[in-house]
C-alpha cells in the first residue's frame, strides 16, 4: 500500500454525501475537523463509529473543561446519529478524570455519565457499557485512591436492533475438553437452584467459546516512546473487540477522532471499510504510515529503555 501525501491545507469538503464518505475510507485517516466533516455524511451510510474522543481538560490537543464536555460532545452525537444505519452504533471509549478546580475540585468529575444520559436523551439507545481493564496501568499519586486501571467504553445503538455478533469474540472455554463433552451430554439440561437461578448446562458448551463477558482486559501501549507518536494510543485489541462485535463484514467503520488510525489499522484488517477524521495534520501522517504499514500498537506494555 502506497503512503498519500497529506496536502499542506486541509482539504476542502466535497458537496456530495456520497464523495465525502468515499474520501474517508479511501484515505484511511482525512485531515479535518469531524464537527464539520460529519453532518455531511450520507444519511445511515456507517455501521459503526468507534472512537476515543478527546478526554475533558487532558492532553495539549484538547483543553475540553469538564463542565462543558457535552455541549462540546453533542454536535457530533448529532451528526453521527443521522448518518448511523438503523442497525448501526456508535462506540465511545472515554475516561473520568478528578476535577482540577471549582466546587468538585478533588473529587471525579461526572462529565462522562453526564454524557451518557445526555445521548440517551438525544435518542441514541444505552446498549452497554464495557470496561476496558488495564493488566499494566502505571502506577503514580492519585491522593486518596489506586492508580486507574480501566477506562468505560460505552455502546449506543440508533435502533432497536443493532448489529451484534457475539460469535466473533468468544474467547476459550476455561473448563477441560473432558468437562466440555461430558455437560453436552448432561441430559437434565436445565437446572434450577433453590436459590431461583437456572443454568443451561447442555447448550453453554456447544457454542465454539465463552461469551467473554463485559470486562475486556487489554495492555495499555506505549506508543509514545515511538518517534512523533500519538501520545494517547488506544491499543489494537480494543478496537478489534468492538470492530469484530459490532460491525458485519464489509461494512462501514468511522473513527471521528482518529488520533493515530488505530480504528482504520484494525478495521481494514478485519476486511471492514474505514476511515476516520484527525484535526492535527501531524497526527495524520502518523496514521497514514501506520495505516500502510498495517500494524498501529507498538509492543504491548513495554516502555521503551531508558524512559
Ligand atoms: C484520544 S485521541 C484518539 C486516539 C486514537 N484512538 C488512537 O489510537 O491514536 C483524540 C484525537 O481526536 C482529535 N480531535 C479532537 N477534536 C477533533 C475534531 N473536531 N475533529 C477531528 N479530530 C479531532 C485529537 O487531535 C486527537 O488526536
């Protein structure tokens, strides 16, 4: 795959719908501002948007005070409601953080379940939330509290029955082959407890893998130790969890804020098509060689020497 040159100026908006999302999944990463970029999708033309936004007052590229987050957030829900498919989601993996100022200052700020009920409002439907649990999070002074060891990943859905296959991310059963086909010929089938829970014990087994569950443990990478890097990286397995889960193959995966192009890397790689949209032009070259090169995360966990 060839590298695209990135303009020196960001690149106009076509007029037609259908143009612009042609653009975004033949470019991998498009230099813009999604706020704009976004309302001129086609209407229900994406399958899934998966992104990490900005996280309120966190990075250089983003001074979002957390009071203000959701009216900031709130125009790209808009816009990315209108051009979800009917079946089609929208997948925000965002962090709390503690207030640095006013009258919450030293407590979590609740910006990020503000947001929730802000877009469940708006008409996006909760399906889930999910925790990404971090094996490696570094440790440091939070004051009275442990180090952050996950972040929330939440699922809305535009209707009623938004595309999910469970199936894509069983993972292995935990009990023995033996255990395995002595319960698939358990002929009592379902059992009740006194307590009132009833188990399936025959059909548990004939699945091909257990359903993982909402906690999906992923090594935080450290891709800034990499040259010019994206300073906040999400890993692979993150996206590839929700990409595989939530979009059919072949369909249309859009990352709003795409940082370093994890979501395109890992989207392509599952045979979707992707793109997504990157405000800052130097984060843009560095998706697009990673998009070339197909790989995004650096060695899972691992601080380069020295650091
Ligand atoms: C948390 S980072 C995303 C990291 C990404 N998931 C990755 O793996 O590299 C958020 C990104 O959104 C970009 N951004 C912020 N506002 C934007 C906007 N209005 N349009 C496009 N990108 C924006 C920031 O420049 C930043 O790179």
């Amino acid at each position: 795959m060839h590298l695209q040159a990135v303009p020196r100026r960001e690149p106009p908006i076509p007029n037609d719908p259908s143009a612009v999302l042609a653009q975004l999944l033949d470019e991998g990463v498009t230099w813009g501002d999604s706020g704009l970029w976004l309302p001129k999708l086609p209407s229900k033309s994406v399958d899934l948007f998966f992104t990490s936004p900005p996280y309120a007052d966190q990075r250089a590229y983003s001074r979002i005070h957390p009071d203000r987050y959701v009216e900031w957030f709130l125009p790209f829900a808009r816009a990315m409601y209108d051009a979800a498919s009917d079946t089609g989601s929208l997948v925000i993996n965002i962090k709390n953080r503690v207030a640095k100022d006013g009258p919450l200052r030293g407590q979590r700020h609740p910006y990020v379940f503000q947001l929730v009920i802000a877009l469940q409002n708006m008409g996006w439907r909760w399906v889930e939330e999910y925790i990404w649990q971090k094996p490696n999070a570094i440790p440091g002074k939070f004051g009275p509290r442990t180090k952050d060891a996950f972040e929330h990943v939440f699922h809305f859905a535009r209707g009623t029955k938004p595309y999910f296959d469970l199936n894509a991310v069983r993972v292995p059963y935990k009990t023995t082959q033996d255990e395995i086909e002595r319960r698939k010929l358990d002929t009592n089938g379902r059992r009740n407890t006194e307590a009132g829970f009833g188990r399936d014990r025959v059909s548990t087994y004939r699945h091909g893998g257990a359903d993982p569950g909402n906690v999906i443990a992923v090594s935080q990478t450290y891709n800034q130790h990499r040259g010019v890097a994206h300073t906040a990286p999400m890993p692979e397995g993150l996206a590839e969890f929700f990409v595989k889960a939530m979009s059919p193959a072949g369909g249309v995966v859009i990352d709003p804020f795409a940082g370093g192009g994890t979501t395109t890397v890992v989207a392509r790689r599952h045979g979707r098509q992707a793109g997504g949209l990157e405000l800052h032009e130097e984060f843009v070259m560095e998706a697009r060689r990673r998009i070339a090169a197909g790989l995004a995360d650096d060695v899972p966990g691992r601080l380069a020497a020295g650091s």
